[in-house]
C-alpha cells in the first residue's frame, strides 16, 4: 500500500511536468501517510522525481530519512496538514495561468460547471517570502475552509483528501484561468 502510493506520488509529479504545471525545478508536492510526510526535494525537477528521491518528516518537520533536502516550501506543507486533519496530500507549483492571476493579485472567475463546484472560492493569500513561516501560516489559514488558494506573486496551492483530488483541482484552476484569459480576450471582440 505504502508503495502504491509512493510510485503514484512520483507519477503525479511526472503528469504535473508533463501538463506543464510546473517547469524547471519549480513546484513541490506531498502526502501524508499515517503520522508521516512524504515530500519531494528541493533541487531536482518533478519530472525527474522517483520514489527513491522523496525525503520522509514527522509533523513537526524532523527528519526522519531521504538522501535529499526536503523542498523549501516544507513548512507550508506542514502547517497545512496540522490544521486539516483530513487532508492527505498537498501541491504547489507556479502554473503560468493561474500564476499570472496571482501575481496581478486578479480573481479567478468561476466561469465553468467544475469550477462553479471546486473552486467557487479562490482566496489570493498576501505576498510573503518563499518558504518562510509566514507564508506557512498565511497559506494554511486561507485554506481552512477551501481546498485551493493562489499565493500574491507566487503561484498556487491545492489540497486533497488524496494524490488524484488534488491533482484534480490543480487542473481546474489552471483551466479556468486559461478561460479567464479567453473570457476576456472575447469580451472584448
Ligand atoms: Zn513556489
């Protein structure tokens, strides 16, 4: 079971590389097993990422084994799972649609029937340094009652009970601020 899921994580970061939801070494992604974080290295492209690689915390962010650096975004990670009990697997990356909405600090229009039941409220949590607690914090408090967040200048969070519902809502935050962009593009015509 465990490894079942450890290969699931590595291909659900190939996929997000793949679908370029993330690109170069950009991104990071976890799950929780048991009392356990899995999470993927800072340094080495998702693409690239095997199950081997993934370096294993306890709650509070100690090591525990893994022969790479956890990624720097651990302490959102973290934060993340000690308040949502039920949430079992967390992805950052800097998708170029949903990022571009970010940085402008622009709303995300639920503009389609998936979206509408998902992502019907987008929080834009307040710019804060990369990997720092208090984006940690500011991140998971705007994640206490939604599944997915866009960080100001930064990119986006999704969360999930599991690696697919998560992965899921990545995509359709991506997809609809691509509509977005259509949306405005053809009002405009
Ligand atoms: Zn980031």
């Amino acid at each position: 079971m465990e490894n079942e899921l450890l290969i699931s994580l590595a291909n659900v970061c190939i996929k997000i590389h793949e679908r370029k939801l993330a690109n170069g070494l950009s991104g990071n992604v976890s799950i929780r097993i048991n009392n356990e974080i899995l999470i993927t290295p800072s340094g080495l492209s998702l693409a690239d990422i095997q199950p081997e690689d993934l370096v294993v915390l306890d709650i509070e962010g100690n090591y525990i084994s893994g022969n790479n650096k956890p990624s720097s975004e651990k302490l959102m990670h973290l934060e993340i799972y000690k308040n949502r009990p039920h949430i079992n697997c967390i992805i950052h990356t800097h998708s170029p649609a949903a990022t571009t909405f970010a940085f402008l600090n622009k709303q995300i229009m639920p503009i389609s029937p998936e979206s509408a039941i998902f992502i019907p409220k987008l929080p834009i949590v307040h710019f804060e340094p990369y990997g720092s607690k208090m984006l940690a914090e500011s991140v998971s408090y705007n994640l206490k009652d939604c599944n997915a967040v866009l960080i100001e200048k930064h990119g986006v969070v999704t969360v999930g009970s599991g690696i697919s519902q998560a992965y899921n809502l990545l995509e359709v935050v991506e997809e609809t601020a691509i509509m977005n962009i259509y949306m405005n593009a053809i009002k405009n015509l």
